[in-house]
C-alpha cells in the first residue's frame, strides 16, 4: 500500500487531503490519454486497440514516448485482475506487429513520427489503484521494460502519480571499464558508422579509461540522487527518467553532451560550454545543453542536474 499522504497548507496548519482510489473507470482512463504528455512524456496513438482475432485482446491505450519508443499502456479495474500479464502478452503482439503500429502512429502522429520510432525498447505501463509486492517482485524478475505506475485522486482536481518500481539500473561505469579494459579498438562494431551515426554501444566500447571514468561519474551521480531514477539506453543516447526524462547523454569523441529539461531563459548567463537546445536538432530530450570534458565540468553541473532532477516531479 502507498504511504503518499498530501497536505493543504492554510494559516499555518496542514491538514490532510484524504485520497481515494477506487477501482479505475473508463472517465479517468479518458483522462489521462487526453494527458499523457504532460502527465507521463507519451504522445497518445491509440486507444482500446483492438490485436485481431487470432490474437482476441484489446490494448487499451497506445503510446509513443519521447524517446521514440512504443509504450503499451494497461489499467488495473479490478483487484483480481492481472495487468501485468496483459501488458506482457500485448508486447508480444507488438513486435510481432511492427508495421501495424508504424500505421497507426502515421495516423496519429505523422510520417515523421512514423519513421523515427525505436524498437530497441519498448515499455509495458501499468496503472493501477494499487499493486501488491508480489507484483513489485515478479517485475523484477522478467527481463522485460515494465513499469508500475501508482494513483491516487484527491477531490475533483487532484491526480498523484507515485512510481513503484524501476527499471534499466545497471550502472554504466563497470561497463565502460570492462569495455575500456578488454575490448580493443580495432573490434568495435562499424556499422552504423557507415551510416554516419556511431550508436551509444559503440561510443562506449571506443572509450579509453580517462572518458570511462568521466561517464562512470555522471552516471553514479544522477543515480544517487533517488531510488527513482530509471537508466535506459537507447540506440544514440542514455536517458535518465523518473516518470519522465530529466536528462540524457551524448557521447561523442571527447566529451559528453548532457541535455536537460531546464528553460534556457531560467539562466542569467549561459556559461560557454552550455547552449540552448530549442535553437537547433539534437539526439536525446532536454533544453539546455551542456557539454561535459571533464570531471570539473561535471561539478559544475551538478546544480543544473539536480534542479532538472527535481523539476519532473
């Protein structure tokens, strides 16, 4: 059960708005697709979706998040029912119907957005008024991107989301040093360098020590900053999210590129090595950009981290 308790503040005394959390009818379902940007970082595609008659399932919402990846998004009604299951046999059908879904984000969303998506992770949503810890336990243990998602409604115009679990915690910097140690240049996949893009992986099997090192750092630091930060690694960039992102990483040759979800115009004085992001196209979500060659820099980012951090949420 959620401890979350919410308070209203008045001449100095709290009192405490009792939240409710009955079981989650299709009125808060509509709401929250009329929202998912705001309220989760996806672009709403699809609702009650129905997988074909071989298949005999509807999703009952479809997403795009601001990583490109699909999400399948499942509400728990009922106690007894098991959205966890649900959303891992709808992943099945999803990558199985690929091209179906590009269909239907064209028609949501454009060609642009179509032609972007990323299949290398995509996520199963569950939102429920409450999950039990042998849900908490059996997600932990699937090697699946699933995501439990809390609620609670307090009065007409208060809606909480409380995080339960995450996901993609694996720290990068015992990455980059195995990578660094026993990988040697010459054996770094190309691929994609023909293309003209170089992909995370393989930003990070080039790395010597010293640039290891630097993205060991950052990733230990943003880490500490709370039990919910989720990592995924994408195809071209690292994404830190809570519920949604607060920060991801560039690699490049010699530095990384931090872009954060901070107003640029929040900043008095843009220092030289950051630039705001609205101005031109970029890998990775965030405004502001700061380009990281060294672990002072870093130290000198840290306050913008922790900002874009707490801003999320």
């Amino acid at each position: 059960m959620s401890d979350i308790k919410l308070f209203r503040l008045a001449d100095g005394k709290a009192t405490e708005l009792q939240g409710r959390a009955s079981d989650l009818e299709k009125p808060l379902q509509a709401l929250i697709e009329a929202n998912l940007l705001p309220m989760l970082g996806i672009r709403f595609v699809a609702t009650e979706y129905a997988t074909g008659k071989t298949h005999g399932g509807r999703i009952d919402s479809l997403g795009l998040d601001e990583n490109n990846s699909p999400v399948i998004i499942e509400y728990k009604r009922s106690i007894g029912e098991n959205v966890i299951n649900q959303g891992l046999y709808y992943l099945d059908w999803l990558m199985d119907h690929q091209a179906e879904f590009k269909l239907q984000v064209m028609d949501a969303l454009g060609t642009a957005a179509a032609s972007q998506i990323d299949w290398s992770s995509p996520r199963v949503l569950c939102i429920a008024a409450d999950f039990t810890k042998f849900d908490a336990h059996a997600v932990q243990q699937i090697n699946q991107s699933v995501e439990l998602v809390r609620y609670r409604r307090f009065g007409d115009d208060l809606l909480l989301f409380e995080q339960v679990n995450t996901i993609g915690s694996g720290r990068a910097k015992e990455r980059a040093r195995e990578i660094a140690a026993d990988t040697p240049l010459a054996s770094v996949p190309s691929s994609s360098s023909s293309a003209g893009d170089r992909t995370y992986s393989e930003w990070m099997a080039s790395y010597g020590h010293e640039m290891a090192e630097l993205i060991g750092s950052l990733d230990d630091f943003i880490g500490s900053l709370g039990d919910d930060v989720q990592r995924k690694e994408l195809k071209l960039y690292m994404a830190f999210k809570r519920l949604k992102n607060f920060a991801t990483v560039v690699v490049q040759k010699n530095r990384l590129l931090l872009f954060l979800h901070i107003d640029p115009d929040s900043i008095a004085s843009l220092a030289p090595n950051m630039r705001d992001a609205r101005m031109f196209g970029h890998w990775g979500t965030g405004d502001l950009e700061i380009a990281i060659s060294s672990l002072d820099d870093l130290e000198r980012a840290k306050p913008l981290i922790v900002e874009a951090y707490e801003g999320t949420i």
